[in-house]
C-alpha cells in the first residue's frame, strides 16, 4: 500500500518529491514517455484515519502516566500528524486517462 507511483504507460517509477510537488495538480504528464495521466489519493483518507486512531490511543496511553504534562501530549501529537504527512506522497497511484476506476 505505501509506495511511490509508477507510470501506468512505461512503469518509470518517480521520485519522493516529484510526487509531492504534483500531489495537489488532477494531471501530470510523465518526462519519460511524454503521455499524461491522471493523479488520484486512493489511501491519503485511510493513512489519516489510521494515524488518528493509532495518535488517540498513544495519547490514552500517556494520560495514564501521573506526572503527564499537556506540552509533552501536543508534541507527541504534532509528531504523530507530521508523519502522516510526510508518508501521503507513498499513498498517490497514477491511472492511464480515459481508464475506468478500479
């Protein structure tokens, strides 16, 4: 599931930041064998509502801690969501244009 996108037309495989600097765009064309083809986050949605349960359940689990301080909470958490953020680029698929949705 977590893995950089391939060219569906050539099956050049793209680098970390090629894929987060086209994450936002719908189309983008490939510089290996010129086509385009359309950009889709088929598992961002997933990857959030997994971090969000497994962040919820480390911060159930430090609550039960007596000397736990609010500052340590939120830094676990900010951590917890950055990494989510830094693994969405492994979550886009390219899909040829005109190709039905699987």
């Amino acid at each position: 599931m977590l893995k950089l996108p391939v060219c569906p037309y050539c099956g050049a495989r793209f680098f970390y930041r090629s894929v987060k600097s086209s994450a936002k765009k719908k189309t983008k064309m490939c510089p290996y064998c010129n086509k385009e083809f359309i950009i889709y986050k088929k598992f961002k949605y997933l990857l959030f509502l997994a971090a969000f349960i497994l962040l919820v359940a480390v911060n159930w689990f430090f609550l039960t801690v007596p000397a736990m301080n609010l500052t340590f909470l939120a830094t676990v958490t900010a951590l917890g969501v950055g990494a989510a953020w830094a693994l969405v680029p492994f979550t886009v698929r390219y899909r040829k244009k005109g190709a039905p949705k699987k």
